[in-house]
C-alpha cells in the first residue's frame, strides 16, 4: 500500500510541471521568428504600397533568397509624395519599376549602427550614398526613420523618400 501523503506530494509536483511546461510553450508560441525581407515588409502597414510593387515587378522571389539584404523601404507616406505622373509612369513600364524598387536594395546586412558615410552599389548597379550622423542615417536624400527591423536574410530600414535612380546613359 503506498503513502497517501507521498502519492498527493507527486501528483502536485506533476501538476506544477505539466502547467510549467505549458506557460513555457504558450511563450514560445508568441516569440516572432525572423522571416524574408519581403515577408517582413508585407508584414508591416506602414510598407504596404512598397509590398504591394514588390509584387507587381516580380521581386518576390529574389527578395526571400539567400541574401543577406539591406532593404531602405520607403514608407506609405514617401509613396504618396512621388507625383502620380511618376507613378503611372512606373506602372505602365516594369522594367522602370524593377529598376527603382533594386535602388533602395543593397546586397549584405547593414544595421543602422554600422553604417558609415560612404557609397555602397545598389542591386540595380547605381551608386547609393549612405551618411551617418550620430544616430540619424541617411540614404541619398532620404532619412532612415525606423531603422533595423530584422529579417531572415537581411534588414529593413524605413525611409521617408522615394529613391530614383540616376538615368542610365
């Protein structure tokens, strides 16, 4: 016959381990895992026009490889200061899109942190110049207003102007 009091003491250390056990999994459940550049966009309301051409120009794919990838996405708000002549523009001609969206992509993984004043090559082949004062960073004209949103292959960091790229000769 077993103690009733040592039977009790081992169920309530059962039941506290099985209830641990499940706070731990229902933490975990919460915790974010990093995703692609371009799913980190599309997760983010402020870069939905930025997602939504990243789609039209067909740089889904590109945008979830290997990388890494330094994104300077351009908010809603950049998008909606480009006059609408540019953007129609853009739209009837992908390869223009392509171009611009490339623009704001450099190859590798800049942390806001680590950037220097200095020019680094875009994917579409243009010069960016990138300038760091303090803890404000800068991409050509554009101001780097949320910065270091990290991805699986890469970061996103909002800018607050839509890039253009010098017109290839």
């Amino acid at each position: 016959m077993s103690n009733p009091s040592y039977t009790l003491c081992r169920r309530s250390l059962m039941a506290s381990v099985a209830l641990s056990f499940a706070a731990l999994m229902s933490g975990c459940a919460t915790v974010s895992t990093p995703v692609s550049v371009v799913d980190t966009i599309a997760n983010t309301p402020s870069l939905s026009t930025l997602s939504g051409l990243i789609t039209s120009a067909g740089l889904n794919d590109s945008l979830k490889a290997a990388g890494p990838f330094t994104v300077f996405a351009p908010s809603n708000d950049a998008f909606k200061a480009v006059p609408a002549k540019t953007m129609e523009d853009l739209a009837k001609h992908p390869e223009k899109l392509k171009s611009v969206l490339t623009y704001h992509v450099v190859a590798g993984k800049s942390m806001a942190a680590q950037i220097k004043n200095s020019k680094a090559t875009s994917l579409n082949g243009a010069h960016l110049e990138l300038s760091k004062a303090g803890e404000f960073v800068t991409v050509e004209s554009a101001f780097v207003t949320t910065a270091d949103i990290a991805a699986s292959n890469g970061v996103v960091h909002i800018i607050d102007t839509v890039l253009i790229p010098p017109v290839k000769k």
